[in-house]
C-alpha cells in the first residue's frame, strides 16, 4: 500500500473575513503538495468563513458551536483531518512558494522528526523575524521560551543569519508539521491552555516519547503578531503564565521539579513587581490570577502529569541537553544580552 503523503491543513478561526481570505488567498496560490485544508470555526458570529467557504470551494468547514480556542479548535481539525501529516497553521499567517514542499521534503527524510517548522517572518515589519516563532522555539530550565531571532520584547532583523536547519524544543504554533503518528503516541493539544504555549507542551511530550523538533528555514511563512490578541492584553498575560505553570508541573520529573519550579515561582512574583513599577496594574493582576489558577487546579494537572509521565522514555538529564541551561531572564534583563546569537545556545 503506498504511503499516505496527504498533508491536513488545519486553521482555527473566530472571526475576521480580511485575515483568513488573506491566508487562504496565499494557500491557493502557493502550495504545489497534496493537501486538504480544514477550516474549523470556533463559533464566529461574522460572516467570514461563508464567505470563505463560497470563494474556496474546496475547503471543509468544521463548526464548533462554541470558542474553543487555539488548541481546542486544532485538536477538533486533527481528529478530521485524513494526512498522515498534519499543518497547523494561523489564520492570520501567509504562505509563500514553496513553503510546504520544503517542510515535506525535510520531514520524508527525517522520521524521527516529531514537528517542524518554517522560517516565520513579519507581515507588517518587512525583513524583520516575526514575534511568534521567528526561526525557531528554544527555552530555558525554568521554562521560559525564546526564539531563534526573538527574546522577550527584541525581535531581531532577517539576515539569513538563522538560515540553517536547526534542532529545537518548541515548533510555534503558527505553522507547524506535525507527524500524525507522534501524536497518536502523545496525545494532541491540551485543551485546557485555549490558547498560547500549548504547541510548547506538546512538543515537550514528543521530546519526552523520543522524538526531535526541527527548523526548516528554506520554508517562509508570513505573519502578524498580535491580530487575535494584543501582546500586553492581560488575558495574554494570564493565559501564558498559567499555562507555562502547568506545562512545567507535567513534563518535568520529580528532581527537576524540585530544582527548577520554586525558582520559577520567584520569577513569577519579580513579574508582578515589575509590573506594578511600571503601574501596570492589569498585568500585574493578570500574572497573580495565573497564580491562583494553577493553585486551584493542582489537583487536576496531578492528574494530567501522571498520564503525561507515562509517555516517557527520554530521561530529563537528555531532554535538558536541547534547553538553555541558565537563565534567559537574567542574561536579557541582567547582562543586556538580547539577541540569540549572543546566548551562545548552539
């Protein structure tokens, strides 16, 4: 039986007819690789996706009659998406030539590659890396992410200086391959996050299960940081903290919870206080409700961390090997590093 190299394009959307015609538009005229595309709509009360519906045909639409957010709406396109590959990929995003081609011919011959990503570029900043994913996810030991190209608020300008296939710890989310069989291994999204760091999570999973994430920068992808919410939106802020707090409860083992989580902590009440130094009451607010949601759902993520613990077979002294060992909090805000390169993390 020949090899099923059909890739599942799976866009969540709410709302926003410019956005995703933009994207499908760009879908239309650059992808030259078998590919069905799914639209899951997480309840929008627009009239967008009939309207994308009426101009491309030949997508499926898939309704949900509620917001599931992110990871709710990829899992519901993952468990109707029929390739043994799967895209996920935003709504606000733009293709270029061809992009999937390259991921495909990087993924074909390198199975043990779980998630890949593009080379991800701004929309609005042209030649400037784009704020969510830029050439690739990276994170330190006590769970913040960075990427190749972007470290906190500093986003680097496209030099080609990241333009090398590199190992990573995290694919964004934007546009990222997945391997169908990697998740039947792991499970698909977390649909508690609803939105932001749970690609990070389930890539920690595949990490843990044995696999590898990759970047694939002769693939370009377009994007504009910041259409669905804005950076500084406290529910952003809410939603990061607290899903970071959870990812870091479930994928760690026992002693690198002990070493790594209580520090975590400490970083979570100097960003409180700095918020509140800038009279950024709401972030502030946003950061120590975060706190107080995780507390309150200690019992549950017990619960997700047993299952998730199950998948191991990677122990966390190898999968500490593709983090950055220090602090990428201390080396931007304290040493005034703030550019990848200047990590030394390769």
């Amino acid at each position: 039986m020949p090899e099923n190299l059909l890739v599942s394009i799976i866009i969540p959307h709410y709302n926003g007819e410019a956005i995703l015609m933009r994207c499908l538009k760009s879908l239309a005229d650059h992808t030259d690789y078998p590919h069905e595309i799914l639209l899951v709509d997480n309840a929008s009360f627009d009239e967008s996706v009939q309207i994308a519906k009426e101009a491309f045909p030949q997508i499926k639409v898939i309704r949900s009659e509620e917001n599931l957010g992110y990871a709710g709406g990829c899992n519901l396109g993952m468990e109707a998406a029929e390739g043994s590959w799967l895209l996920l990929l935003n709504n606000d995003a733009m293709v270029t030539a061809g992009w999937l081609s390259e991921l495909m011919k990087f993924a074909l011959t390198h199975p043990n590659y779980a998630a890949l990503q593009p080379k991800i570029v701004s929309i609005d900043r042209d030649g400037w890396f784009d704020y969510a994913g830029a050439a690739g996810g990276k994170m330190d030991v006590f769970g913040f992410p960075f990427s190749r190209g972007r470290i906190f608020f500093t986003i680097e300008k496209d030099e080609n200086q990241y333009d090398t296939t590199s190992e990573l710890f995290w694919a964004s989310g934007t546009c990222t391959l997945v391997k169908r069989d990697a998740v039947e291994i792991t499970g698909m999204f977390d649909s508690d996050f609803f939105a932001h760091m749970e690609e990070i999570d389930l890539d920690w999973r595949f990490h843990l299960a044995g696999f590898k994430i990759g970047s694939v920068p002769g693939s370009v992808v377009k994007h504009s940081a910041g259409s669905t919410l804005a950076q500084e939106s406290p529910r952003k802020v809410f939603l990061n903290h607290r899903n970071n707090l959870e990812m870091l409860l479930k994928n760690y083992g026992t002693l690198s919870l002990v070493l790594y989580f209580p520090p975590r902590i400490v970083f979570e009440f100097l960003a409180i206080l700095f918020a509140l130094a800038k009279l950024d009451i709401k972030q502030a607010m946003a950061i120590l409700k975060a706190l107080i949601a995780v507390t309150f759902k200690l019992r549950k993520i017990i619960q997700k961390r047993k299952s998730v613990q199950k998948i191991r077979q990677v122990s966390d002294k190898t999968i500490r090997q593709k983090m950055f060992k220090s602090s990428v909090v201390w080396h931007y805000f304290g040493r005034g590093k703030k550019t990848y390169s200047s990590l030394n993390c390769d």
